[in-house]
C-alpha cells in the first residue's frame, strides 16, 4: 500500500513538471488549432500557472522526501 502511495506522488510530481513546461511555453501541439489554443490559453493563465505548478513541484518533492525516509 505504501508504494501506490508513493506512485501516486510521483504521478503528480509529474503533473507539476508538465504543467510548468507548459506555462513557460516548452510543450507545443502537432496540431495547429490546438496549438493556437493553447497558446491563447497560456498567455492568458501563464502566471497562475507558473505559480500553481512550482507550488506542486515543491510540496511533491517534500512528500516524496519524506516518504522515501518513511520506508527507510
């Protein structure tokens, strides 16, 4: 049980490294309209973003230092 805990926490770690990429404007769409709308999106939102997703990183960090600790 512990260790879907901890894949869970890694999941989201990498939900925050995702969206960080792409509010600095890092990940691009194959397709143009989804890239045109999501560049609308993100010039839009880039800050709340940024904020949002370094927020993520850094308490997913924290919890997967303290987990890994835990079952050591």
């Amino acid at each position: 049980m512990e260790y879907i805990g901890l894949l869970f926490e890694l999941l989201l770690l990498g939900l925050g490294i995702y969206l960080y990429l792409f509010a600095i404007g890092r990940m691009r769409s194959k397709d143009a309209v989804a890239q045109k709308n999501a560049e609308a999106f993100r010039v839009k939102n880039a800050w709340w973003l940024r904020i949002g997703s370094l927020a993520l990183i850094a308490i997913m960090l924290i919890n997967l230092i303290l987990h890994v600790m835990a079952l050591l």
